[in-house]
C-alpha cells in the first residue's frame, strides 16, 4: 500500500490552512514538512497496524499481519483453516413410496405359469 497519496494530502490540507495564517505560516510549514513526512508516515503505519490487529481478532484463527516492503505497509491475510469436507452419510435404500409400487407392480409383466385370461373371439 503505497501511503505516498495519504501524506501529499495531509501537506496539501495543512498548506492550504497555513495559507489563511499568512506568508509567515505559509514558511513555517513548509520548513515543517520534511520533518512531518516521517511522523505522518508513521502515525499511518501504526493505525493500519491496529485495525490489522483488531481484524485479525474477529477473523480468528485467523490472520491479519502488515508488514513493511520498503517503506510501503503490506497486509498479509492468513484465512482460517477450512472444515474437512462432510463424508455423505451412509445411504440406505429408500423404498418407493405406495402410489409408485402400485403402477410398478401394474406395469410388470405376468410371470409364467400363471393364469390370465385372454379373450377369444
């Protein structure tokens, strides 16, 4: 994360509120804003580090780290353990219900050595 935007910004916001102070505030931030960049940037750094600190306590187990590449803050995100996936529970035979053995048993056909009828003309 790249905090370059964050601390222009700040300098272009205390730049403009120095310039309702007049010439003389107008130089005494400008002398201010070298030494300010690294208490900006640090100040910065320690408020992603808490909100990395209180993710990380409701995404537990869990992790949210910020770590430094540089002088740019990166987070590193360590999700929870996934849950071992469900073994499907043993499946019994399920009989058909009445309605479907009544038109499968109607559908059949007759077994041999049995009588049928059979019309005759």
């Amino acid at each position: 994360m790249n905090l370059r935007f964050y601390v222009e910004n700040l300098h272009r916001q205390l730049a403009a509120a120095a310039a309702v102070g007049g010439d003389d505030a107008r130089a005494i931030v400008e002398q201010l804003a070298a030494p300010l960049d690294a208490a900006i940037r640090l100040t910065l750094q320690d408020a992603l580090a808490a909100a990395a600190e209180e993710i990380t306590t409701e995404l537990a187990p869990g992790s949210v780290e910020l770590r430094l590449r540089g002088r740019d803050p990166e987070f590193v995100v360590t999700l929870p353990p996934s849950p071992p996936p469900r073994r499907p529970a043993t499946s019994r035979r399920r009989r058909p219900c009445a309605s479907r053995r009544r038109r499968a048993k109607a559908t059949r056909a007759p077994h041999r050595g049995s009588t049928s009828a059979s019309p005759t003309s």
